[in-house]
C-alpha cells in the first residue's frame, strides 16, 4: 500500500510529457520571434533518438500502421527538466 505522501509514477509521466510539450511549443515561439533570431536554429533544431519506421498490419478489414519517432528539441529538453524541478517541489 502506498503512503499518502509518495509520488506517483503517472503524475511524474503527466509532469515530463507537459515538459516536453510546453517547451517545444516555447522553442516555436522563438524561433518565430525576431529577438532570438541568431540561438533559435540551435534551440529548435530536431535530434533524433530513436526512430521505428512504420509497420503496416492489414487485416483486410482495417489496417493497422504503427510507428514510433522520438526527436526532442533543445527547449522541450529544457521543458522536461523544468518538470523534473517543479515535481520534484510539488
């Protein structure tokens, strides 16, 4: 049995995906900005992790197409660690 002040697995999963969303739609933000024109092609740039292509299963009744792509920019990095910090407070 878990005790009243231990903190989840799926609240910590709910806090890094938010991360990671948040600072990857910040990271757009900039780049469209015109102040940070010169450090935005460094925080938007894609990295890619890992990248499964695509798998198609065709049952002939409906077709399944499964894939899977992580490429984290440098903001939603960013992002994620803000999340570890604020979890971590919270």
């Amino acid at each position: 049995m878990r005790s009243g002040n231990s903190k989840g697995y799926s609240l910590l999963a709910l806090f890094l995906i938010t991360g990671a969303v948040l600072g990857g739609i910040f990271g757009e933000f900039i780049a469209s900005s015109t102040t940070l024109a010169g450090v935005a092609p460094y925080l938007v740039k894609n990295y890619p992790i890992i990248d499964v292509p695509p798998v198609v299963i065709n049952l002939y009744v409906i077709k399944f197409i499964i894939g899977f792509s992580l490429q984290p920019n440098l903001m939603s990095i960013l992002g994620v660690i803000a999340a570890i910090a604020l979890f971590r407070r919270f």
